[in-house]
C-alpha cells in the first residue's frame, strides 16, 4: 500500500508518494485543475492513505481524493510542523515530513465533515461576514455623526437606524456639508442593501433548520437564540468524535491556557488555535447572559456571572459562562435532552 503527501498551495500541489518502508519515494507537481488530483491518484493503488495539510482550498481536493477511491487525512499543520521541528521549509521537506508522520502514526489529524454539512456552514459563516460588514458600516456612520456633533440629536432613542431613528437621521444628515452627506447617503443605501442579504440568509436558515430537533434543543441554552443554535450545530458536526464535555470546550476555544510550574499555577488568555466560529457563538450567547442576568436572576449562568464579574472582571466572567454552555452543549446534544438548570428538573431557554 502506498503512503501520499500533499503539500499543497493555492495554484499547484506537491505530491509525494513512497511504500510502506519509505522507499521507492517519487514526486510530481500537479497544477491545479478540476480533476488534476484525481487522474494522479488513479495511477496509484486504490485506498491509499492520502495526507493534505488544513488549507484554505481543501475542500474539492478532498473531494478529488475520495473520488479516486483513496483514503483522505486532513493534518493540523502547526502541529505537524511542531512534531517535525524542520528548520528549513520547501515543499518537499513539508511532503517528505507528512510521510515520516503517516509511517510512524503519529500524523496530527483533524475530522473531516461531509460534504453537505460542509455547504450548510456556508450560510451561518456568510451572515457573520455581512454581520461584520453591518456593524462596520454603522460605526461609519456614528462616527460622522460624532465629527459634526449631531450625536444630541438622538439621546431619547435608543437605535438610530430604526424606524424612528431612520427618522430622525435623514433630518440630521441635512445638517452635514455636502460631501459629508454625500457619502453617509452611500453608507446608508449599503446598509440597507447589507441589511437585506442577511434577511435573505437567515430566510433560507429557517426553512433549512427551524424545524430540526438538534437546534430545538440547544435553544432552550440561555442566551443561545435560533441564529446562534444553527452555527453551533453546523461547526459541531458529530459531537461523537469528542470525548469528554471539557474536550469538546477546549476545542470550541473557552478554556484558558495553563501554566503550571513550581507549585503556581496562573490562567492566560484563551486559547487562538480553535474553532473561531464556535468561540464566537458561546462568546455572544456570554453576553447575552450578560445583559439580561437582572432579569433572570436565579438562573445558574446570571449567578456565575455576577460572581466572577465580581471577583475578576466582565471579559472573564463572559468565558465563564461561554465555558459551561459549551459543556452544557456537549451535554445536550450527547444525551438529546433539554437543558437543565443545577438542582432544577428542567427550565426554558425564557426562564418561564
């Protein structure tokens, strides 16, 4: 059987290719095209396993590896690269390296989702891009408002870009110089249209996931809302592969790193090597909690943020409860039950 490595990069990909001892070692440049993988790998014996480093383009040449009937292994890169503690980097030191690691079982690899859980996850990660650009258009406008004092026009509402700040807003925009109006009219009509593709998305959300049971369950989490339940469902993929509630909040990026040494033991900030789009999710579920823990007192995140707020500051009590909704979340999806309150038999996601 033989054993495959690519190094592979945005234009072109270096294959190499060895026996089971890592001899007979033959290598080849393959340019990028729609099949160019998978005719290389017809050439070979089928079910080999087949190495390729997490890249930005991985995902049709996984799909071309297991076209060919080969096995793919998508490797954590900096782990591989911390495992080989190579100096020097070309692309047939990175492939020969991938190689070393598949003979000797040591290869550093991730989970690969399906195919269709991976096109699902465009939807969430494509609203959070126009949510990014919604806010940054927004702050645009605050800020030109701010240049020409306009800002005490608004004090009694609270949303100027709603119907009544809409408003309010066009009267103010009457009072800028005529370039300044100019262009916050532009950022506006982007708003606008920002606004409408992130209507259009979470429409195709709902008709795809509103009536999954998953989701159903994760939204009776606080602060965990419909939007937030899909994206942690599609970035979680099979909670199966995660062994333990601490494993799986390690991987969604809400425990702190440790250093301990000499009998002291100090928590750093947390980890950066993780699922961002997680991190991100339990992060506002977090503050969500965070803005309505006087509302809901009695409910076991509102205590354990008012407690380590108190004892640290608001960012760290945020990871508090982005950690226990992530275990909770393990929890939930692992036994299929609601979620629980400690020393409750059961509580909504409204804590009715």
């Amino acid at each position: 059987m033989s054993i495959i490595a690519f190094d592979s990069h945005k234009r072109y990909t270096f294959a190499r290719v060895e026996d089971e001892n890592g001899r007979d070692a033959r290598e080849s440049r393959i340019e990028h095209r729609r099949g160019s993988i998978a005719h290389f790998l017809s050439q070979h014996e089928s079910g080999s396993a087949v190495a390729v480093e997490t890249i930005g383009n991985w995902y049709w040449i996984i799909d071309e590896i297991e076209q060919a009937g080969m096995q793919p292994r998508l490797v954590h890169a900096r782990k591989a690269k911390l495992m080989l503690g190579s100096i020097n980097k070309t692309d047939k030191l990175d492939a020969k390296g991938l190689n070393k690691l598949q003979r000797v079982g040591t290869l550093p690899t991730v989970w690969i989702p399906p195919g269709d859980l991976r096109d699902k996850r465009e939807l969430p990660r494509t609203r959070m891009v126009f949510g990014r650009e919604r806010t940054r258009l927004k702050n645009r406008i605050h800020s030109v408002l701010d240049k020409y004092g306009l800002q005490d026009e608004f004090t009694e509402i609270s949303d100027i870009f709603g119907r009544k700040g809409r408003q309010r807003l066009h009267c103010a925009l009457a009072q800028l110089p005529s370039q300044s109006h100019y262009v916050t009219g532009l950022l506006l009509e982007q708003l606008d249209q920002t606004e409408q593709k992130i209507n259009a998305i979470e429409a195709r959300m709902k008709a795809l996931f509103e009536q999954t049971d998953q989701v159903e369950l994760l939204r009776t989490m606080p602060g965990v809302g419909f939007i937030l339940a899909v994206v942690i469902l599609q970035e979680t993929g099979d909670i199966g592969r995660f062994g333990s509630a601490e494993r799986f909040a390690s991987y969604c990026g809400v425990t702190p790193r440790v250093h301990c040494s000499g009998g002291r033991v100090r928590y750093g900030r947390l980890r950066p090597d993780t699922n961002h789009y997680l991190k991100w999710a339990f992060s506002e579920a977090g503050n969500s909690v965070a803005v309505n823990h006087e509302r809901f007192p009695s409910r076991h995140v509102s205590r354990l943020y008012k407690r380590i707020r108190h004892r640290k500051n608001h960012a760290k009590a945020i990871g508090a409860v982005g950690r226990h909704l992530a275990e909770a979340t393990y929890w939930v999806l692992t036994k299929g039950e609601v979620y629980r309150e400690r020393g409750l038999l059961e509580v909504s996601s409204t804590g009715a």
